[in-house]
C-alpha cells in the first residue's frame, strides 16, 4: 500500500498552508502580547516620568510588535481567503 492509498485527500498545498496557519497564529499571539507589554510600560512611564529606559523599552516592544504583526495579519487574511476559495470551488 502506498502513501498516497493510506492518505487520499492529503494535499501538500493545504498541509503547507496548515503550517504557516500555525505560524501566523503564534505570530499574532506574540506580537499582541508585545503591544500588551509596550501599553503596560507606557503606563508605568507616565505615572513615574518617562525615563530613558522606559522609552526605550516602549519603542523596543513597538518595534518588535509591528515586525511580528504586519506581515502575520497579512498571511492570515490570505490562508482564510484560500481556504474560502477553495470551498467556493468545491475542492
């Protein structure tokens, strides 16, 4: 019995799409809880003065929340799209 006999319906384009799903799911997670973080720090540099520091680490998470967040956005609009079209034709 061959794989493909075992496994009929496995596509190698929808387990792909599986997998940066997953990726794009962590991404997004990640990349809110960074923004959470820079929001909590700002906070903390209003209430106590915006020190340095504190600006500095607000614009880090900033930074690092964009990166991780633009392009997972992004991709998981696409996969929903791809999975919607796929439906619509019936495969």
């Amino acid at each position: 019995m061959t794989s493909n006999e075992r496994q009929p319906n496995v596509d190698p384009v929808r387990i792909r799409r599986q997998r940066i799903a997953h990726w794009t799911l962590l991404a997004n997670r990640v990349g809110y809880l960074l923004y959470a973080v820079a929001i909590a720090l700002f906070v903390m540099a209003f209430a106590f003065g915006f020190k340095g520091v504190l600006v500095t680490l607000i614009t880090i998470f900033l930074i690092a929340g964009s990166i991780l967040l633009a392009p997972a956005i992004i991709l998981g609009y696409a996969i929903k799209a791809a999975e919607r079209d796929d439906r619509e034709r019936g495969l």
